[in-house]
C-alpha cells in the first residue's frame, strides 16, 4: 500500500447505509452430495430513509430455493 494513500470509507463500502435500505438475508443450506448443496434464501429489504414515515414500514420480501455445484 501506497504510504500516502487517503484511506476513507466511500458509498462502494456499504450500499444501505448511503441509500437509506435496510435489509436483512438469512441463508440455509445443506450439502446434498459431494459437489452439490441446496440452499433456501429469503431476504426483507425496506428503505428506512423514507420521507414519508406512513411508507417506511413498507418492504418488499423475496424467498428462493438455490441449488449450487461445486466443481
């Protein structure tokens, strides 16, 4: 690294927290073989920066089911 590099955090670090979301993500999954897992995803995002407060409970939620291979 540069000694004289500026170190600073810049919107790229952290999406929510410059866009006003908020989103939570839980993941399970087990293995189902050797190469392949599956997986079951939901995630709930809101935006919490929302100027009208009737709005900012409001979210949108999603669920998917993730079959990953391992080569």
């Amino acid at each position: 690294m540069d000694p004289d590099a500026t170190l600073g955090a810049y919107p790229t670090d952290d999406f929510f927290w410059t866009t006003g979301w908020q989103g939570h993500k839980a993941d399970l999954g087990f293995g189902i073989g050797s190469h392949v897992a599956l997986h079951a995803v939901g995630q709930l995002q809101r935006l919490w920066a929302q100027p009208r407060a009737s709005r900012r409970t409001t979210g949108c939620a999603g669920f998917r089911l993730e079959i990953r291979l391992k080569s």
